[in-house]
C-alpha cells in the first residue's frame, strides 16, 4: 500500500518496489547524472546571460534596495526620531528586524555544518545556497543595529580596544555586547565554512574557463586545488574541524540575541526558556526561507534533479518537528505564566493573547503552529505549491514572533499613565522591504556568479545505494 | 529463555539478590527517616522511568531520521523501553505515598485570584491522575514499537519499518508533550513557589545523557559477554560517544541558560532555588554536578580514540551515570532534607537498589526478545558500518 503510493506520487524518484532498501534509501538525484552531467548543469547558469526572469526579479530587488537606501539616509541624517517610537516602546521595528534577519541565517549553518556531521546526504544539494543565504542574511542583521546607533561612523566604538575617549570602556555585562561578538564570530566562521566549501567548485570552474578574467580570478581562489588524494583528505579534515566548530555557533548565536531580552526584568522578556526557544525558532525561520528560496532556484535554474521531493520532504519534516518546539514554548511560556501565580507575567500573556495586539499574537500562533501542522500530511510535503505557500506563512509568522515579543511585553508598562501604543512609521517600513531588496539582490548576483550546489558535494552522493553501502557506511537519510 | 540470556543468568540472579537487599535496607531506612528514604525512592524511580522512556525516545528518534547504523544494537534500548512498565508503576507508587511533599497552598502572597490556575493544577486527584495517564501513554507507545519491532524478526516486513516510523513520530509528540509537564509535576513542585520554563528542556537533556551512557554500558557488557560479539563494533561505540558528548555540552549548555538568567536578574521569587544550592554547603555538589556531567566527558570525549576505546568510554559513562544521580539529589535533597547535603547508609541502599532492579528487569527484557533484530532491512547497513 505504502509503495504504490510512493510510487503514485514520486515521479521523480522512482522505486523499486522489490528491494525495500532501494524504498528505503532511493536516489536523492535523478535523472541518471554522471559527474560530468553535474558541472555542466550547475555551470550552465555561468556561461550563459541570465534570462528575462533573473533581470526583472533583479529590477524588483534593488528598487527595494533603493528605497531602503533613500529611508537609510533620510533617517541618519535628520535622527531616530523619525521611527514611531516612544518613551514605553522604546525598541521596536528595528530590533524585530535585527532578530528576524540573524534567524534566517540559523539555517544555514545548521544544514551546512550540523547535517554534515549527522551525514545527512540530502544537505548536499542546498547547503551551498543556504550558507550564502547565512552570509547575506548576518549582514542584513547588522544593518539595524548600526543605522540604530545614530551615528553609524562610531560603529567602530562597539569594538573593546584602549581609545582616547577618556579611557571609556564598553559595557562587558550588557549581551549587547556580547551581541557584537557573537555576530562577528558567526560571520567569520560562517564565510570561511561557505569559502572552504566552495574550493573544489572553484577549481572545477576554473579547470572548464577559457582563459580570461574568470579563470584568473577562479585560480587565485581556488588555492592551487589540484584535486589529489592529500588535497581532498586535507580539505575533508578542515570541513570536518570546521563543522565542529561551527555547530556551537548554531546555538551562541541566537542564544545571546534572546539575552538581549531575557537579561531584563520586563515580563514576556525574562524567562528561562528563552535561549533554547530562540535556537529553535530561528532554525524554524532559516529552513523556511531556504525552502522559498530553493523552490524559485529549482524553477528558474532548472534544478529539478538535484532538489527533489526528497529534498524538499525532509526540510518539510525539519521545519515541522522545529515549529512543533516552537509551539511548545509558546505553550510553556503561558503554562509557567498561570502556574507561577505572578499577576505581571499573567497580564503580559493575557494581553497579548486578548490585548490590542492579539491579531499579531494569533497571527504567529496560526502561521508558526497552526498552518504547519498540516504538513504531518504526506502528500502536502510532496505538493510543492503548497510548501512554498507554507514556507511564506512560516516567514510571516517568525517575523510577527519577534515583534508579539517585543512590542506586547513593552506597550503595557508597569504603571498604566505610562502605556501606550506603536506605529511604525513610513521610514522604518521602507528600512525593512530595503533590507529584503538587499537579501534578494545579494542572492541574485549569488545565484549568477557562484555554482548554486555544492558540485563536489552531489558528485559524492551520484552511487547507488547499493554500491555506496560498500564503500560508504550506514548513513542516516531523513528523506 | 533464549541462549541469549544465558551468560547473564548468575549476574542477573545477583543483581536480584543486590536489589532485594538493597530493598529490605531502604524498608528499615523508611521506618527511621521516612522522609530521607522517600526522596532516595523518588530518585531512584525517576531515575529509572527516564531510563526507560529515553530508550523509547533513541528508538522513536533513529526511525523518524531513517537511520540505520543503530540497527544492530537495538535491541539494547527495546529492553530499556519495555522496563517502563514495572518501574513506572513503582513511581507512580513512590508519588502516591509521598502527596505531602508537594502540597501547594496560597501563603499569602500575591493576590490569590491570580492563583486560580494552581490551586486547579496542584489538585491532588488531578495531579495524580495526570502522572497516571503520562505513564500511561509511555507504556502503551513505547509497548508498540518494541512489538512491531520484534514481530519484524519472523515476517522482515518492509511495512512494519514504516509502520514503526510513524508511530515514532506521534510518540514524539506524546513524549515532548507530557515529559515537560511531568517533570514539573514530580520535581519541580517539590518547591511549589518556584518555577522556571526552561525546566522540561533540562531534564531532557539530563535524560538523553544519561540513556546514551547507559547503551554504551550496556553495549559493552553485552559484547564482551557473547550477544553483541563482532556485531556491536568500534564505530557504534564511537557514534554513542559523539552523541554522549554533544549531549554533555547541551545539559551543560541548557543548566548554564538557567543558571545564568536567574544570577543575572536576581529575582528573589526565582533565585529561591539556587541561593541553598549555591551559597550553602551545597555548593560544591552543584561544582561535582558540573564537573561529572559536562568537565569530565568532554575531555576525555574530545579525543577521536577516546570514544573508540572500550575502557575509556565505559568509565566516561559510568561517570556520566554517577552524574545524573548527583544531579537529581541537588534537585531534591535541598528541599526535601535542608541546608545540609546528607549521604549515608540509605543513599547507598538507593544506589543498590538502583543498580540492581535496572540491572536485574533489563537483563530479563533483554533475554524476552532475539539479541539482534535479524530481519529488519537496513541491519546489513548497520553491521557495515564505518563512521
């Protein structure tokens, strides 16, 4: 029964019914590629101009870039005072922002370097993408903080160093700080991981150029690559070694990011939970955008054999399992708020389930918990309309979480003189489709200039089951 | 009884006999202390139902992933699934007998409207009948994977792999569910003004460490005494031992989380539960805490040959084991027994006890079933395997 049905639904990926270790572990590539099929495709976008399609989801991108840019400027010049905030909600859009971009980026990491040593083959076909994805995504985050200084020239100021400001030191106690170090640390790390793992690519590209610029600029980077056995075994002992290390930053960093809250005594914001929950909400986020972004890529770049169903099932079934903690939290969180018996933490709870930003609230608890209980469902996980509609819902809905957070714990102060409300203003909108122009303009010129999958990679995974169980080992395919 | 459990026929009778005394001693310690023994049964049953529950937990977690390379060991955790039943029955017993040390009533503080909820939630017939029902499921799910399981060793039916699967991810549900919950119920209302939502996650995290140091006990056990001889290999050890120090640093990382938000904000209503753990004599119980569960294993885990050697990775795991004692005393003893850490003839007899009825109801469950689950399709994968 199960197999016809596999068989019904998977055109793509074919099985053979007879022997359950191909059902078990069927061919994450289709289409019967050899390596040679695999430089050539992934190439391809490379040697050719980009199409109608790319120009005009280019256009789109840096026009919102552009308006992001004009907001940036009108607002640096004339001062904070041009966003809707107030002495009660004294953090708002920007800080929603800053937490929803450094969530997005979670992802990669956790595909690139967690997947990797859990041996999830699958990875292979999306790390590449999602790791640029982390890159522009941190630097994205960055902005906010920055254009929220006031003064982004004394953005060096941030920065521990012995200065002549009298001697004016920064503040080691406040996890805005450690903000600061956190971030820089994750997007060393990760764009060393990303240009690690891009090196065999850049040889192959290299090898294949015609002599020109694209051969010298792809020879310098590729470091003398001359693909022997001491290069690849030196190349797998620093992907391994940087894994590693990168698999801890998956947790500082968005561990520190819900200090920022967690550390004050507001209500909403101080709370135990809080690290694990922001972890697991921002892998929840980030697989989400990997999912919009990768269906577009599969559609406009011709991937369909290298993202498949099984791809996309299994980061279905990720970000299902991530939303369901997700769900847990919030369940907690209000649990802990009843059973404490402390009436601040159950006003803030109730106010923001009832209050005058309930639509927010029961937007995030329909798009983070509600919409994707529905991917329990096989045949929806298979439906590839249906999952990008999900992933967009689950973007939403992360991005309300931060802000339920931020403003609902904030709006409603101790003393009731001092509540109030939140707007945000025209300027601080435009800063944030700004920020998407940049996140998508930067992947654009990703998707044009750099293999968009890991060649290297998906020429490992081109065996058979047969022949890999061998040579390979057991390995754990959540496909 | 199968030849499987015959080299384990004189441990187990001894481990019996371990328990049985171990049992009467506690049973003299309860006419003494009552109150000092009831905490030492809370431990132990607690410790043991996590035991129980993380095996179906590894189980329902490497079907979900489709992994094989625990395949060929198994069997180890199904034995640990099927103890739910005595020993959750047991704890259920050991809470039935100790209701007074969770009696929760309003002192006075706050505005008692706002305490609505608890007085319905620390209801006792509730309470119980809550514990009742998370055991409950425990048992009924953790019964059904181990028998799919084990019918697969006559038919090798692709269909009850897949039917596993997906029994596995409900039992997840079930299990993050009511395992957060519980552990409120049975521990964290020990100090009813108290609270933290981080809790659940902890005692997971406590959980999984301490299941993934009992396979690897147990593993070995079973390969140097015959049934897991050149099936249980070097790389299964050194995949147990990654995840044992993966999981190390999370426990480490989770009791750091909740550690360091309470110090920082220094809310008297939250500090109330580290200030006699921290600051009293129970300080350096709360270092040892440290030091076994997370300093320990991560030094000698870091080293790849480390986790390929036998002896080191069973003294890691003992250690491992000894630290998630010690970490449910610090969770109990301050508030059952005071300022002052106790040890003596009864925490022994507890540890005993322990050490015997788990040694004594595994080795049984373990005999129940073939050593090795030889039908199941992906156990050649999993007896090839090279990590």
């Amino acid at each position: 029964m199960a197999k016809s049905k596999k068989q019904r639904t998977t055109p793509v990926a074919p099985v053979q019914a007879a022997d359950p270790l191909a059902t078990l572990r069927p061919q994450l590539i289709t289409g019967g590629k050899t390596p040679a099929d695999v430089t050539r495709d992934i190439c391809a976008p490379l040697d050719h101009s980009p199409g109608a399609l790319w120009w005009s989801a280019f256009s789109v991108s840096m026009t919102a870039l552009i308006v992001g840019t004009i907001a940036v400027t009108y607002q640096i010049a004339t001062g904070i005072g041009t966003w809707g905030l107030n002495r009660t909600v004294g953090w708002a859009f920007d800080i929603t922002n800053f937490v929803f971009w450094v969530g997005i980026g979670h992802a990669g990491t956790l595909i690139s370097a967690v997947l990797f040593l859990f041996r999830q083959k699958w990875r292979t076909s999306v790390n590449r993408s999602a790791e640029a994805m982390t890159l522009i995504a941190v630097v994205c985050a960055g902005l906010f903080p920055v254009i929220h200084m006031g003064r982004p020239w004394l953005a060096f100021w941030m920065f521990p160093y012995p200065n002549t400001r009298g001697s004016l030191w920064v503040n080691f106690k406040s996890p805005l700080l450690w903000d600061v170090f956190a971030i820089s640390t994750y997007l060393l790390i990760s764009a060393v991981f990303w240009y690690v793992g891009l090196i065999p690519d850049l040889a192959t590209i290299r090898d294949k150029s015609k002599p020109g610029w694209r051969r010298r600029i792809t020879g310098f980077f590729s470091l003398g690559w001359n693909g022997s056995a001491r290069t690849w075994h030196r190349y797998e002992t620093v992907y391994m070694l940087l894994a590693g290390l990168a698999t801890p930053l998956v947790f500082s960093v968005h561990t520190i990011v819900s200090m920022d809250f967690a550390t004050a005594m507001i209500p909403g914001w101080h709370t135990t939970i809080f690290p694990p929950y922001f972890v697991a909400g921002a892998i929840f986020s980030g697989l989400a955008m990997v999912l919009t972004l990768m269906l577009i890529a599969r559609k406009v770049m011709h991937l369909e054999d290298y993202i498949t169903v099984l791809h996309i099932e299994a980061m279905c079934k990720l970000m299902l399992s991530m939303g369901c903690i997700v769900g847990l939290a919030y369940g907690t969180e209000f649990f802990i708020a009843a059973y404490s018996g402390n009436p601040y933490e159950q006003f803030v709870f109730l106010n923001r389930a009832l209050g005058p930003f309930s639509w927010a609230y029961w937007t995030m608890v329909s798009c983070n918990v509600l919409i994707p209980q529905l991917l329990w469902l096989r045949s929806l996980r298979r439906n590839f309309a249906f999952v990008f509609l999900i992933s967009i819902v689950v973007n939403i809905g992360m991005w309300f979480e931060r802000f339920v957070i931020i403003v609902t714990s904030l709006h409603r102060d101790f003393l009731p003189s001092s509540w109030a409300s939140y707007v945000p203003t025209i300027v601080e909108v435009a800063t944030l489709v700004g920020s998407f122009g940049l996140f998508f303009s930067c992947f654009l010129l990703f998707c044009r200039f750099m293999p968009v999958i890991a060649m290297a990679e998906v020429k490992g995974v081109l065996k058979s089951p047969q022949r890999d169980l061998k040579h390979d080992s057991a390995r754990g395919d959540a496909a | 009884m199968t030849p499987a459990s015959a080299p384990f026929s004189t441990l187990s009778r001894r481990l019996a006999l371990l328990a049985i005394v171990s049992a009467i001693t506690l049973a003299i310690g309860a006419a003494i202390s009552p109150v000092r023994t009831w905490s030492n049964l809370l431990i132990i049953n607690f410790y043991l139902v996590t035991l129980g529950l993380g095996g179906a937990l590894f189980i329902a977690l490497t079907y979900v992933c489709n992994a094989s390379w625990n395949v060929s060991f198994r069997r180890v955790p199904e034995a640990l699934a099927v103890l739910l039943a005595p020993v959750g029955l047991g704890l259920l017993a050991v809470l039935a007998l100790g209701r007074e040390h969770y009696d929760w009533h309003p002192h006075g503080t706050g505005d008692a409207g706002t305490f609505w909820f608890k007085e319905m939630w620390c209801n006792s017939t509730f309470w119980f009948g809550r514990a009742a029902v998370y055991v409950s499921l425990w048992i009924l799910l953790s019964r059904a994977l181990v028998t799919v399981s084990r019918r697969q060793d006559n038919t090798g039916t692709l269909g009850l792999t897949i039917a596993n699967k997906r029994l596995s991810a409900l039992f997840l549900f079930v299990y993050a569910v009511t395992f957060s919950l519980a552990s409120c119920d049975w521990l964290m209302l020990l100090e009813p003004l108290w609270f933290s939502t981080i809790w659940g996650v902890y005692n997971f995290a406590g959980m999984v460490q301490a299941v993934l140091a009992t396979m690897i006990v147990l593993a070995l056990v079973l390969r140097s005494r015959g049934p897991l001889r050149r099936i249980f290999t070097d790389d299964h050890l050194h995949d147990l031992g990654k995840l044992l120090l993966g999981f190390s640093c999370f426990w480490m990382y989770i009791w750091f989380s909740q550690y360091m938000l309470i110090w920082y904000t220094n809310i008297p209503e939250e500090a109330s539960y580290f200030i006699p753990r921290m600051q009293g004599a129970w300080g350096p119980i709360m270092v040892v805490n440290i030091v076994l569960n997370w300093i320990a294993p991560f030094l000698f885990l870091l080293p790849r040959p480390c986790k390929r050697s036998e002896s080191v990775m069973m003294k890691v795991a003992v250690i491992v084991l000894i630290g998630r004692w010690v970490d449910l005393y610090v969770m109990v003893f301050p508030t059952t027994m005071g300022d002052w850490p106790v040890f003596g003839l009864w925490e022994l007899a507890g540890g005993c006890l322990l050490i015997g009825t788990f040694g004594w109801l595994f080795f049984r469950s373990f005999a129940k079933a073939a050593p090795v689950p030889s039908a199941d399709p992906l156990l050649g994968e999993s007896l090839h395997y090279h990590c």
